[in-house]
C-alpha cells in the first residue's frame, strides 16, 4: 500500500512528499525542498528506500535540495522536458532574487508526453499541466494526485512568474478537472491535502 510522508521546507513552506510501499519501504521523492539535509535524515530514519527524485517544475523552492539527494541516494532526477532550462537559469528558477542562486546538474531522465511511469513499487501516470510554468506537470496515482504549483486548496498557481501562461493554465485546470474518479486526494505543492471533489465544489477556478 501506497503512503505518503510531508517534510516542509523553506519561507515558502513547500513541501517535499515521499511516496513509499507501506511494506518494502522503496520510495519515490517529490520536489525535495530547501530543507535537504531534514530530508536525507528522515529517509534515513524511516527506512525509505528512494529509488527516483521527480520535479513538478522548476522553482528553486522544489528543486533545492535536488543534487544533494541525488548524490546522497545516487538515484535519477526527472523532470518534464520544457523544464530543464529552470534547473540551470537562476532568473528562470527564481533564485536569483532570493539572493542564493541556484544552479542544478543536468536531470537524468525527461518527460515528454503524457505518460504512463512503471517503478518498482508504484505505477503513475505523468499529466503534463503547463501554465504556472511551461513544463508544469501532475502525477496521477490509483487514488492521489500530485499537483506542485498547479492546484492548491482553495485556489491555484500563479501564472505572472517566467513562462507562466493563464490560458494554459485554464486549459490544465480543465484536464484535472475531468480525471475519474473525482474523489482522489490532492496533494499541493504548498499548504494542505485536499481532494479533487472538494475543490469541483469550492474552489473558485474549478468550479
Ligand atoms: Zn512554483
Ligand atoms: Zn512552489
């Protein structure tokens, strides 16, 4: 069975999710967030077995800590391929402005198209969901969804930021909007658990 562990991390509180087999541990880490070093010791602790690194987009806030997990647990990073230049752009990422900038190492495997991922413990499908950035994506699991910077509770992301578009953005809202069954969990980039019936309910943008 399917769990998820939260570490927040940062100003902007964004959080990092392991997803992991509730029985052989092995792990998947999304967006690991500034906080890397709380990161690596809570993998440690709990036994977690990380076996990818995946980035919903490029902002420095979900990419921080990519190349020090990556060397840590020497496993892939992957990213959708719009996204790349975000890793090593310190104005595209926006750390630039954060006074740190922030470069990342080439990413080791690229999403392209709406795709079906198989890893060892878990099968996903990669929903491309451009608008708060270009290369924005969501991952769909039996009964969960990723969402990054796409949809939060309440609201969604910003479109203002480099390469944010707000027809796309509608666009994507759109697509996660038809998924079924609607009653998945959604798990945001920032802030907390929603799921996807409550949101066709009450939040504004999807209403
Ligand atoms: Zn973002
Ligand atoms: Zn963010």
């Amino acid at each position: 069975m399917l769990k998820i562990h939260k570490i927040i991390s940062g100003n902007l509180e964004e959080n990092c999710y392991v997803i992991y087999d509730s029985k052989t541990l092995n792990s998947m880490i999304i967006d690991p967030g500034e906080n890397g070093h709380q990161i690596i010791s809570e993998i440690k602790k709990n036994g977690f077995k990380p076996e990818i690194i995946i980035n919903t987009h490029g902002h420095y806030d979900h990419i921080f800590s990519d190349d020090k997990i990556r060397s840590e647990f020497k496993i892939p990073l992957a990213i959708h391929k719009n996204e790349t230049s975000m890793l090593y752009d310190t104005y595209k990422n926006g750390s630039k402005i954060f006074g740190s900038p922030l470069i990342i190492k080439k990413p080791d495997i690229l999403f392209e198209f709406e795709q079906k991922v198989k890893l060892s413990f878990a099968t996903f499908k990669v929903i491309h969901t451009p608008g708060h950035t270009k290369g924005s994506i969501c991952l769909l699991f039996k009964n969960f969804l990723i969402t990054g910077d796409t949809i939060f509770a309440g609201t969604i992301g910003r479109t203002d930021l480099y390469d944010g578009n707000n027809e796309e953005m509608m666009k994507s809202i759109f697509k996660l909007k038809m998924i079924k069954p609607s009653n998945v969990d959604i798990y945001p980039g920032h802030g907390q658990k929603t799921n996807l019936s409550n949101e066709l309910k009450y939040n504004v943008y999807l209403k």
